[in-house]
C-alpha cells in the first residue's frame, strides 16, 4: 500500500508498507520527494503502487540511503531512466539484492535487481537546495544521510533508533556506533528530521538525545552486569527484555542477544 503526503510545496513523503488485515500498514517506511528527486525506494510489496505515482510524477534522481530491502523495494522501476546514486555496499546489493527470509518479503517485499547504480557523491543540488551526503554509521555500517545545509533539514534513514528504547538489533548493527552518530547529529542543529518511519520530526534534538540517554545508559548497566558475571539471559530479566512476538520469524535476523553483544563488545 502506499499513501502520498505533501509535507510542502518542495517535499512529499512517500509512505509504502504491506497492507494486512483490510488496509493496515504493518510497518511505513517514508521515502522523500524533493522537486524532482527522490530519497529512497520503499518497500517491494507497493511496487504496483509505486509505479503508479511515479507515473504521474516527474524524477531525475535517486538517492539511495543504505542497502536494506524497505529502502530500494521500488527502485528497479526507475533503472536505466534516471540517475541512480548509493555508497559502497549498497551498489552491489541493489545489483544483485540477495533473496529475503520468507518473513522479510511478507513484511517488506522482495527486491528486483537494479543494474544502473552510479556511486554517491560527496555533494549535490536540487534546484535551489544544497545538500551535504554525511556518513551515520551504526545501525548498518556504510549507510547515510541527506543534510540540507542552509535550511538544516536531515534526511536521516534509519541513523536514529524508531523506539524510544531500542532492545533488538541485527548481528551487524554496532549500537556504540549508533550512538557515537547520534551525538555527532546533535551538532548539527537539525531544524525538521526527515525519518525514514516516523516521517517529519519537528522538535529533532529532544526526539535525539532521548534515544542518546536511554542507550547510553543501558550500555552502562550492561558493562556493570557483565562484570558481575551475568549471562544474556540473566541481563534480559534484570532489564526486563522480553523478545517481541515476531523475533522468531526473523530466523536469528533480530535479537536481544544481538544488542546487548553490541552494547558490551562493539567499539564506536
Ligand atoms: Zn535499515
């Protein structure tokens, strides 16, 4: 399903999710409009709908944030028409998108391959805004964002956590440097955040440092855990993590286990 949001006369927010029970989102992921140029490709179970509203619109650009399949699920509609640009990694993975755990194209869709990817740069225009592409390590390794340096906006992606208190993360997520991005972002002075699903943040640096406090301060409990020689399993009751009902489904791709190994042994 997709729902199409003008958030003003330059920028539209892009929602896509699967639909299950007669109509609702399991989970939105927004990708932006600016002018002609789109921030990400969505989720691949709205591609009908997707090639729907790009048919009505026009886009010279793509801008691709990082690798995961609910920001390149709609891409391949676009390959070969108009430039496409990503970092690293996610060049290969948009070539050649590997196939999803059965749970994962439920909830998002399998993405197609998408041939035409040129590398990322440094700096770009659209129209008359400038934007910086900064690097926000941490919740996948190469990934970045898109900050509009004279009106402060950032296109964040995924660099800060949905929950207020995040318990699960991917093997690869590195929390410590999640956080270390987290604080860099408060530097910035971001005036609106554009997350990746929670949509437009009007009031960034609380929405942030909340995220900051809460992890922070449960790295330290966990360090202090350790020390006294507790397991996983004995930091969740005292934490009182309990897995949320779907983390089996994920086949060992989310876990508690997974962020607080991060927490204890990742460096930022
Ligand atoms: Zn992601």
């Amino acid at each position: 399903m997709i729902e199409v949001e003008p958030y003003s006369d330059d920028i539209t927010c892009i929602k896509t999710a699967t639909s299950q029970d007669g109509g609702h989102p399991i989970m939105w992921v927004y990708s932006y409009k600016i002018l002609n140029t789109l921030f990400d490709g969505g989720a691949a179970n709205a591609r009908e709908e997707f090639r729907e509203y790009l048919d009505d619109v026009t886009i010279d650009a793509v801008y691709i944030s990082h690798s995961h399949e609910d920001h390149i699920g709609c891409v391949d509609i676009l390959d070969g028409k108009v430039p496409i640009y990503a970092w690293k990694s996610a060049i290969d993975l948009l070539r050649d998108p590997p196939e999803l755990p059965e749970f994962f194209q439920f909830v998002w869709g399998q993405p197609l391959p998408t041939k035409n990817v040129e590398s990322m740069p440094s700096t770009f225009d659209v129209g008359q805004y400038h934007f910086d592409v900064i690097a926000v390590p941490g919740h996948q390794e190469d990934m970045v964002a898109f900050f509009e340096t004279n009106h402060r906006w950032l296109f964040s992606a995924d660099a800060v956590p949905l929950p207020s208190r995040k318990y699960i993360a991917m093997p690869d997520e590195n929390v410590p440097r999640m956080i270390a991005t987290l604080e860099r972002l408060q530097t910035l002075e971001i005036e609106i955040l554009f997350d990746a699903h929670r949509g437009p943040i009007q009031s960034p640096r609380d929405h942030i440092q909340k995220r900051i406090d809460y992890l922070k301060e449960t790295q330290q409990r966990v360090k202090e855990m350790d020390k006294e020689g507790l397991d996983y399993t004995q930091m969740m009751e005292k934490l009182e993590l309990n897995p949320p009902w779907y983390v089996e489904m994920t086949k060992d791709r989310f876990a508690i286990e997974f962020f607080l190994r991060s927490l204890l042994r990742d460096e930022p």
